[in-house]
C-alpha cells in the first residue's frame, strides 16, 4: 500500500454497513423536497446518488390537509368558455373523481355563502316555506349512484378525437341529499299538481320546467358528492339531481322550486334548447337514452398483435344496461361482453372484451342495450327517424374506431355505421 491509499483510508477498502449507512443518512440531511404544482423536486443530489436508485432511501413527504396524485398521473379536463370534459379515457372504475367531473355552465360560477343560503318551495302547496341548508341537511339523508350527461354531449368529424373530445360530458358520482318527495310531504303539494319550475342562482338564472312526478320518483336536493360538500362548479351549496335525465334539468344552485298544474315555459323550452325533429318540434327532452363509448383502445394509444382488453362504459337514462355487445369486424358481428357488477339503475356500467387482433386493419365498436329493449342505434338510424337536420342535442349514436395495420387507433368521422 502506497502512502496516497494510506492518506485515503477507504480507498480500496470495502465499506461496512455501519459507514454505508451513515454516509446515506448524512447524503439525505442534504435533500430538499418540495412539492409544487404536484410534482416534487430534489435538489442537492448527484445524478449517480443511489438515493436517486432507491426511493426507500429518500424522505418522502409528510402528511397534509389535501391529498395529492402521483406527479406521474396527470389526468385533466379539456375546457371551453362553459364547459369542461372528463377524461373518460384516463379513469378506472365507473366513479368519476369530484375534480374531474365535466362542468356545462350558462351563466357563471355564483359565489354562495352556506350559512345564507335559502331554498323557497311555494306555489300549490298548503305550506310555502324557505329551507336554509341545516333545515335540509335535518331530514333524512339518501346517497344513490347516478351518472350526469349533457343533452350536447356529442363531437364527430376528425380522427384524433378521444373519448373525452367525443362524449366527456358525461360523468358519474355518488350524490348525498335530501329526496324530493320528503320537501313535497313536508310543504303538502296539491294533489293537481303536475308541474314545478326549478330555478338556480346563476347569473343566467336557469329554469327548467320539470314533471312532479318525477321529483316524487327519484328526484333528489343533494349538498354532497363523492363523500363531500358539493364542488362550487357542481352547484355548491345544493343543486337538483333527477337521475338519468339531461343535464341542464339538474338545476344547480337551486333557490326556488314554485309547484303548478302546467309547464311554464321558460327559455330553455321555447328558444335554441328545442329542436326540429323531421316535422315536429321537440319541446322537453328529459331522458337521455342507452350509450356506449369504448374508452380503450381508443386514439392516441397504439396496440400489438395479440390479446387485447377492449373496455368501456354503457348508460341509460331509462334504467339499468342489460347487456354490451362488441364488434370487432366493422359491425359485420356482435358479440356480448362482460358487464362489471353492480348493474346500477341510471348509472355509468364498465364492460369488457377479450379480443385477439391478427394485426389486420380493422373496426371496432360497442353498442348498449337497455332493460326496456332499447338499443343504442347508429347515426344512420337516428338520421333516420329524426330527419337529417336532427340537430345536435341527444345524439347518442354507436362510435367506431379504426385500428390500422401497424396498431394506430383512430376514430372513424363519420360514425355511420
């Protein structure tokens, strides 16, 4: 031995535990971690430190009031002026997370304070009374598995269009609130009526004229979602949900509901919200029908030669999806996939399909079938029994996509098949 290795005392020599140990304890003092923006940054550290190898060497983050995603999940909606998309592509399961959930707004996002919030129910009632947000919170509580949908949830004409740009306007949670038929009881709704007028306290001050019965079958006063308090974008601090009817009927912000025996014909049914169906007009769309959507394989994901899961969602407004057929040869077949269990009623349903690609170009596509019979039709279909200026709301036509020879996935624009 030299005198340089003498004067260099761990050179050439191997490193006992204690030492190693030591030496990563004093390396890691010198870490900083930081979380900004959801992404945590090391500094202090070479590239080559095994800290850098081994992330059981490294301290992570403490607890904290909020929760983070990993910095390697990044999944976000997709906004406009008055909405945002869910992306459908990126989720797992059939809940969509609160922050995640699609957003279609008319007039704003109103600022509203809970402890002055009120909710008038007046009209033909015996009792005319203002519920502040303890009153509703006092009766007894329901929370129920419902998807919300957009009546405009529809998008076509280019190729690299994912599920998100096609139909995110649709998502799902478990909402929390007070059922309708509770405040009908509580105020003694008359027993003409047939009728009530749901309004919010946005700016553009939404109304929607909405059938008593259906807010005594499931309508629903809801404060919570997902386990928490409404989202300010989702109606915060109360909004209306009526289970697997169009969005735009599930006033949020509700302030006022006034009970009738007629429709009052607000804005939303009497001006660009109706549609021209062939020789009539639609007047009040309520119910979205059954849809399907395959969320995987789906553009920009590119496949292999072999086994593939193709997966997806199916819903219907008019009850629980009795079955998901796919076709993998362009509609020539159909075959039944597999539904994720629990089957809910008016609620976003998870299917699957073992495929064996041979690596040809192909088409693949899904299509819903509900427990009342109703199959989900294709453009062609729709076009046909609505006239071919159908207008755009309500389009709940069979989506296909393209797999090409070397694995790219892309939709088909004209879904017409």
């Amino acid at each position: 031995m030299n005198d340089v290795s003498k004067n260099q005392p761990n050179k050439g020599r191997k490193l006992s535990r204690r030492h190693l140990l030591g030496g990563m304890a004093a390396t890691a003092a010198a870490v900083l971690l930081k979380q900004s923006s959801g992404q945590v940054i090391q500094a202090g550290l070479a590239k080559d430190s095994l800290l850098l190898q081994d992330p059981t060497k490294v301290l992570g983050p403490l607890p904290s009031q909020l929760g983070d995603r990993s910095p390697f999940e990044q999944p976000v909606r997709k906004p406009s002026d008055t909405s945002s998309r869910t992306p459908l592509q990126d989720l797992y399961g059939t809940i969509t997370p609160s922050d995640l959930h699609f957003e279609r707004h008319h007039g704003g996002i109103p600022a509203i304070d809970p402890h002055k919030y009120e909710l008038l129910i007046h009209g033909m009632v015996e009792r005319p009374t203002v519920f502040t947000l303890a009153d509703l919170k006092r009766f007894p509580s329901f929370s129920r598995i419902f998807f919300l949908e957009c009546s405009g949830n529809f998008r076509s004409g280019k190729e690299q269009l994912t599920p998100q740009d096609i139909c995110g306007l649709t998502s799902q949670s478990e909402w929390t609130g007070v059922m309708l038929a509770t405040l009908f009881r509580e105020v003694g709704i008359h027993p003409k009526a047939s009728w009530f007028l749901a309004e919010g306290s946005d700016a553009a001050v939404m109304t929607r004229s909405i059938p008593v019965s259906k807010g005594m079958e499931d309508g629903m006063i809801a404060f919570a979602q997902n386990g928490e308090a409404l989202r300010p974008a989702q109606g915060y601090p109360a909004r209306l949900v009526l289970p697997g009817w169009e969005g735009n009927t599930n006033v949020k912000w509700i302030r006022r509901i006034e009970v009738s025996d007629q429709p009052f014909m607000t804005r939303e049914e009497t001006s660009k919200y109706t549609e021209q169906v062939g020789d009539k007009v639609r007047q009040f769309s309520f119910v979205m029908d059954a849809r399907s959507v395959i969320t995987f394989p789906t553009f920009p994901a590119v496949v292999h030669k072999g086994w593939i899961e193709i997966r997806g969602i199916a819903w219907s407004g008019r009850g629980k999806i009795a079955r998901v057929e796919v076709s993998t040869d362009a509609g020539k077949s159909w075959q039944p996939a597999q539904l994720q269990e629990p089957v809910l009623d008016k609620a976003h349903t998870a299917f699957r399909y073992l495929w064996q690609w041979d690596g040809k170009a192909t088409e693949i596509m899904s299509r819903a079938v509900d427990d009342t019979g109703y199959t989900q039709p294709t453009l062609e279909q729709l076009k046909e029994a609505r006239g071919a200026n159908m207008g755009g709301y309500h389009v709940n036509s069979i989506i296909s996509w393209q797999i090409k020879g070397d694995g790219s996935v892309l939709l088909r624009p004209e879904n017409i098949r």
